[in-house]
C-alpha cells in the first residue's frame, strides 16, 4: 500500500475519507467528568490514560474534519438511571449543528425507556451506544426486552461495549451478548473494540449472526490490549462486518496511530488488501448507516 495522501492519506483507497462510528461528543459538564475519570484512572480505566484531544467541541470537530473524516457518530451513554434523555436531547441540538455527524442516542434499563426510545427512533436517531462496563448493568435486563424487539424491528444499529476491556466486571463477556442474540438474533449489534480482550468469541458471534458487526476501535494499537496474530487470519473473512472506529476525543495517542496499526495488517493473511481496508474505513459503515 502506498502511504496514505490527503488529510490521513485513504484517498488511493477510492473512498472520500474516513468513516469514524465510535467518536464521542458529550455535554460539556458530562465530558468534564467522563475525563476525570480517565485522570484518575480509575477502577474502570485500570492504568495512566492521558487525554490528547481535550479542546472544544468547535476545535474538536475540526480536528476530525483536519483528519480527514468526513462522517462520525457522538455516542453518549448513560451511566445511571435519568441521564439518557438529558443527553439525547444533548445530541440532538449537536448533529443539527454538525452536518457529518450521525444522530446518536443512548439508553438505560429504566422505567419508561421503550418510550423514549421509540420517540428517538421515530425522530430520525441512526445509532445508540450503550457501555455495559460502565452502566452496569445486563444486556437482557427484563426492563429492556421492548426496547430490544422495537430495536430489531426499527433496523437501527447499536454500539455496544460489552467485551471486558480494559477492566471487565459483572457485566462484560461474550456470554452477555450472546443471551441477547439468542433472544433478538437479527438485532444490528456493533461490538465495540472488536470486543477485546475476548475477540475470539466476539468473532465466533459476528460469524454466527448476520446482522452483528465490530468496530476497530482502539484495536492494533501499542496501548490497549494486544490482538493475537492467529486471529489476523480470521479479520479477512470478517471483511464486511468491521468498521473502523477511533475512540475519539479519549486517545492517550495521536488519532493516526491506530490509522498505521490498521495499514500494518495488509498482506499478514489473504484477503487483508486494500480492498479490505477500504471497506473498514468507509464502505461498511456507509452501506449499514448512509453516507
């Protein structure tokens, strides 16, 4: 592959750019103390993870826009019971101000969510995030059952983070999503970090479930957690189902770092070319939300 031109250099790839579906924009106040956390690293950081992107959310939009991405979510997620709204409501008025930006929403097991999760969907929501590790709480959590079949039917893809990095507990395992899957099979599931550290069995679900997908978020790195070179093989075969997602604003790293990771692994198994690349980088994300 030739080196990357244009602003992160895919052009040569024949696509107009980069396809981010795991970028975060939270309410300034909510963002504050998602970064403090990671400050602190806390019990659910689990090590030093130093923020690099911290400007505005004007500056941090063009930054993006500067890296040559040209459309990317906002994934709030809710960490307790009554902030979903709050930050749907945040994220409505932030992708009516940000043309690439893709409307996204978040939900919790409450009283009230296949409501608010309807509404969201029928006000034009294309993806929610959800983060089990954090929220703490289980994917098939009774309160979620009719806003799971409204999911499945509705088509709208979620995010979620439910693989055990970088600090697993109660909630996180392949196990979780599985049991979902068992009961909603056509749901349109994005496994956040291809699911690390459990990427075997997150892969064993993305083969098994047409509609599941992973994202490459922070995967391929020199910081998160180290992906095994005897599943590089199996990254081909799963050619349609990844997307490419970054974890910004929240890199201890420069956003082309994981850019380089995913260029390394072309010519490492058949199948993993450019062709493939361009597929993770936009292709998969535009066919599954729109370009």
């Amino acid at each position: 592959m030739t080196q990357p031109s244009g602003s992160l250099g895919f052009a040569d790839l024949g696509i107009p750019g980069l396809y981010d579906v795991h970028v975060h924009f939270l309410p300034p106040n909510i963002q504050a103390a998602v970064w403090r956390e990671f400050d602190q690293a806390g019990p659910k950081i689990g090590r030093e993870w130093p923020i690099r992107y911290r400007g505005s959310v004007a500056e941090r939009v063009e930054q993006l826009r500067g890296f040559g991405v040209r459309k990317f979510s906002a994934l709030p997620y809710a960490h307790r019971p009554g902030v979903a709204t709050y930050l749907n409501d945040w994220a409505r008025t932030f992708a009516a101000e940000v043309p690439e930006n893709l409307r996204s929403a978040t939900f919790y097991p409450e009283t009230g969510v296949a409501q608010y999760v309807a509404d969201a969907v029928a006000d034009g929501v294309e993806l929610f995030k959800l983060h089990t590790q954090v929220g703490e709480f289980l994917l098939d959590d009774p309160r979620l059952m009719e806003t799971w079949e409204l999911l499945e039917d509705a088509g709208t893809p979620i995010v979620v983070h439910v693989g055990s990095g970088p600090v697993g507990n109660a909630f996180t395992g392949p196990e979780h999503l599985e049991r979902l899957l068992r009961l909603f099979g056509d749901l349109r599931v994005i496994v956040a970090h291809l699911g690390a550290p459990e990427f075997a069995e997150f892969f064993d679900l993305a083969e098994t479930y047409e509609h599941t997908r992973l994202d490459t978020t922070m995967v391929f790195t020199d910081f998160f957690v180290p992906f095994p070179d005897r599943l590089v093989p199996r990254l081909a075969g799963l050619g349609d189902k990844i997307l490419y997602g970054s974890d910004f604003p929240n890199l201890p790293y420069d956003y082309r770092h994981q850019l380089d990771g995913l260029a390394g692994l072309l010519g490492r198994a058949p199948g993993l070319d450019e062709e493939w690349l361009a597929k993770v980088c936009w292709h998969n994300a535009a066919a599954l939300l729109g370009e």
